[in-house]
C-alpha cells in the first residue's frame, strides 16, 4: 500500500525531505503523499521514513491503494529506472 496524510497534519515539514522517493508535498491545507511514487521506502529503507519523523502519527496505509510488497518494489526499480534516464542539468 501506499501512505497517505491525514488531516491531523500539523505542518511541521518533517517528512517531505524524509522521503527518497520525493512522494511528498504542500498541498492546499496539508501535506500530502503521491501515491504513484510511494513505495513506503522500499529499496530505500526498512521502514517508511516519514512515518518515523511524523509527531502526530497522521501516516496511516491508504486503502485506496494496496499494494503487495513485490509490488512496492517493481515501482521504486521503475522510479529508479526513470530517475537514471534522465540526463543531468547542465
């Protein structure tokens, strides 16, 4: 499953540059977690960094977007596969 952010969200701009996967970011009242590039840190991590750092546990697994873990993992080997096509700025 992907994570995703509750409106228990304080904004204490913690998790965003905890996410290696760059998933997180402002929204209109509160982060939010793209659910397209959250792999809950899988192949980064052993645990989903933002949820470690978050004070008020507002984290929680999103329903609407379960996932296995082998699926978790074909997406970050995509999102790096992704990352390495890209040419570097000049």
């Amino acid at each position: 499953m992907a994570l995703m952010i509750t409106d228990e969200c304080i904004n204490c701009d913690v998790c965003e540059p905890e996410c290696p996967n760059q998933a997180i970011s402002l929204g209109l009242e509160y982060y939010q977690i793209d659910p397209a590039k959250c792999t809950e840190c899988v192949g980064h991590y052993d645990t989903p960094q933002c949820v470690e750092v978050c004070p008020v546990d507002c984290i929680p697994l999103n329903p609407e977007h379960v996932e296995t873990r082998e699926q978790l993992q074909s997406k970050y080997t995509q999102l790096m596969a992704a990352l390495d096509a890209v040419p570097p700025a000049a």
